[in-house]
C-alpha cells in the first residue's frame, strides 16, 4: 500500500503488472549432527592468531625493506608508496568517490520554487457494527506550477491528491518576507482526469503576496521520450508532508506497466521507474532531467518489507495534452448537497480490462434510467456507456458521481455516450440539463 495521507493510509493497491519478484529468505533452519571435537575451536583460534603474527611480521619486513630501498634509490622524501608507483609493476586506480557525487544543488535552486506541498482536508466515512460514520481526514501531496492565466496560478498534481476534498490549500515555498501563514492559500479543482491520476488545480493571483509571486517561478517541460535508462533524475515533493524535500537516482525502466485499484476502478498506466526515493506525500511532485526540466509526475510508489528502490511516475510527454486541456476548464467549486444536479441514472464500470476483454469501450455502462430523468429527457438509453462529461474522460461510475458534484440542478452540460448499433458502438454528444435530488430519487443515482 501507499498513501499520501498524514493520519491516515490511502486506500489504493500497486503492483507492477509485468511481473512480481521473489524473495529468498536466508534464516532457513540448519541441522548440525555429529559430535563436537573436543577442543577444536579452542585450536582454530590459536592457529589463527599464530598465522596473524607471522603475517603480521613479514609485512611489516618487507614494508621497511621497500621504504629503505626507496629511501636510497630516490631520497629520504620518497616513500615507499612513490618508489612503487615509479617502478615498471602496473598499477590500479581507486577513484575518489567524492568525484562521483552527482551534484544537484543548481537543479534544486533553480527548480524548487515551481513545486507547491498540497494539503487535503476531507471527510472519511466509518462503517462499524452501530452504523456509519464520517470523520474529518487531512492528507499531504505535492504540485507543481504548470501555467498561468490573468487570475489563477495552474498546478498539476495527481487525482488521488485531491479527491473527496473539501478544502484544498497549496503552500507556496519561498524565501521571500512573507510570513509562512500567508504563503498557505485555498485552491479550487479546476479539473480532473482519474483515469491518468490528474489534476489540475488553481490559486488567485491577487491571493498571493507579490514577493511570494517574485519567487515562484512556471516548471520548464522537457521531453519524456527522450529518456534513456540510467539517466540521472532528480525528484522533489512533500514527503510524509514534512515540507519540500529533495531525492535523486536514475532511470531504472522506461513505459513500466503499472496498475492501481481505486475508488472500485482498475487504472493501468505506462510509467517510468526511477530508484530516486518517492515517499508518501512526493505524488504530484516532480521528477526533473539534469537540465532541470520536467519529464515526470511522481504517482505511485511500490511499497513492500522486501522492496526498496522502486517509484514511478506519469511521463510528461503522454499526459502533456490532457493537463493542457484541464488547464483551459471552468474552475469549480463544490456545489451544497441540496443544490446539486444528478443525470438519473444508475451504472457499472467498463473497466478497462473489461475494455479489453469484451470489446466495449471504457466508462460507465447505464443500467437503470430514472422515469422524467434529466438522462431520459435527453434520449440516453439502457445500455449506453458514458465517456466524457463536460469535457472530462469518465472511466468510473464513482468518478462521475464526483465529477457531478461540481455541478448545479438546472445547469446544462455536454454528455459523450457511445451506444451499439449494428454490433459497433458509436460515438454521440448531447447536452443534458441536470435534474434535482428529489426529481430522481437520489440516494443511490446520479
């Protein structure tokens, strides 16, 4: 398991899909038979302290012998190390390890201030025995500062990050005079993609003090395509949500098929892997080339009592598009309950193993439509599978129940479906206007 949360795990399970490992455990049992022989440790040790002393005094004859030899052959200031380095034996050089330091303080300066520590605070929900119960949670992530408009600052970060929040603040690390109280500043959804585990979240310009604006500074995109195995890499997040803090280490493989269970859904993504340490509460960092340039979004971190060494993250390259679409949508607040639209229907996941497996392409199935639904008004049927709503891919039906809390009853939005005809599904785009709770009988539909 892996979690961003500060008190609490996230719910999620990873596992590399091209295979597990094995571990050979070394504390087998051993059997001894037989007798011990009377005296024989006894002897062992005594046998070799004899053998040390002699060792011991033939090497000190010898190094005396060779720095008397040096000292007559090349002067009293040579010693024996220089007299052998002189002769015609070949010799090996032991580099310094100090020269094999990989330097990235100049990445760090320079980098460190296009990433944000994100904090999460929501509510999680109890079942017991006696009934359920809800609980305020705070949980700890990382962004980084991907764009700018008039108003807002643009921060990247992964879904799981902000899911089910219901406030969201980003700390801004500066330098600069602000005091830190007034680098913490609320944030709003600007966008989600869950089935690429992104986000993109924004912040008001006029909210943040103008020396915190003079610092930050807009992450420089590299090419992720471009990466080659044991490529240095350097990763920066909020680990453990203790602040920004800064790992490095190489590419250890490129378009690693990794899956994760979340929210009810299977996400499959192609990541690179990179031994640099990424920690619970590094997901939405980054993870930077040694130009300093973004070629990653830390995501997920395979965690194991017997593995180390193994974190993952989005390449840049394939996700580019998307976050630059949820870059450019309507940012959001949370609608009230009470307020909130629903389509009025019920639905099943088309995972996308079942994508794979059953033709069907990947969303949420409509099983049920609610009679003088906002769904049935607009001519969606049994059967349909929803793709996108308003823009944004739906790859679960809990995604879209989220996504749909952003939304007003009486607001009229754009639904892609694709439904089979002739044993082909068909892409189609209508736009529905929401229903109320009460209209559809909300408890268990959206």
């Amino acid at each position: 398991m892996y979690g961003d949360f500060n008190n609490h795990t996230e719910t999620g399970n990873y596992y590399d899909t091209n295979g597990g490992y094995i571990h050979y455990d070394s504390s087998e049992n051993m059997k001894q038979s037989g007798k011990k022989k009377k005296g024989g440790f006894g002897k062992t040790i005594a046998k070799c302290l004899v053998l040390a002393l002699v060792f011991g005094s033939v090497s000190s004859a010898a190094f005396m012998g060779t720095n008397y030899i040096g000292k007559q052959m090349f002067g009293d200031d040579v010693t024996a190390q220089d007299a052998v380095d002189n002769s015609a034996t070949p010799t090996t050089t032991v580099a310094n390890s100090s020269s094999d330091i990989y330097d990235v303080s100049d990445i760090v300066t320079n980098c460190m201030p296009s990433v944000v520590s994100i904090t999460n605070v929501g509510t999680m929900e109890f079942r017991t025995f006696f009934g359920t119960y809800e609980q305020e949670s705070q949980s700890s992530g990382s962004g980084i500062i991907i764009g700018r408009n008039d108003t807002e600052i643009l921060i990247v970060t992964n879904n799981h990050v902000v899911s089910g929040a219901n406030e969201i603040s980003v700390y801004f690390n500066s330098d600069g005079e602000a005091a830190d109280e007034d680098n913490v500043i609320s944030a709003k959804v600007k966008g989600t993609d869950p089935g690429k585990d992104l986000a993109v979240i924004a912040v008001k310009v006029s909210d943040i003090p103008q020396e915190t604006l003079d610092i930050i500074k807009i992450a420089t995109v590299g090419d992720s395509g471009t990466l080659e195995i044991g490529e240095p890499v350097v990763a920066i997040g909020n680990a453990y949500g203790y602040g920004l803090s800064v790992t490095s280490g190489i590419v250890s493989a490129l378009n690693r098929e990794v899956s994760v269970e979340a929210d009810g859904m299977t996400i499959t993504n192609r990541l690179i892997q990179t031994d640099a340490a990424i920690n619970p509460g590094n997901s939405g960092g980054a993870l930077l080339n040694s130009k300093g340039e973004l070629i990653g979004i830390n995501s997920v971190k395979f965690i194991s009592e017997d593995v180390e060494g193994m974190g993952y993250a989005l390449p840049i390259s394939d996700v580019e598009s998307i976050i630059g679409d949820l870059m450019n949508k309507v940012t959001r607040d949370p609608v009230k309950e009470e307020d909130r639209g629903y389509l009025g229907i019920t639905g099943t996941d088309v995972t996308s193993d079942a994508s794979k497996n059953y033709g069907m392409p990947e969303g949420v199935f409509i099983n049920m439509i609610t009679e003088g639904s906002a769904a049935e008004k607009a001519g969606l049927q049994k059967g349909d599978i929803i793709t996108k709503l308003d823009g944004s891919r739906i790859t679960g039906y809990n995604q879209l129940r989220e996504t749909l809390n952003y939304y007003s009853a009486g607001e009229t939005i754009t639904i892609t479906i694709q439904r089979k005809e002739n044993s082909e599904y068909t892409e189609k785009v209508m736009d529905i206007t929401l229903s109320t709770g009460k209209q559809v009988g909300a408890d268990d539909k959206e």
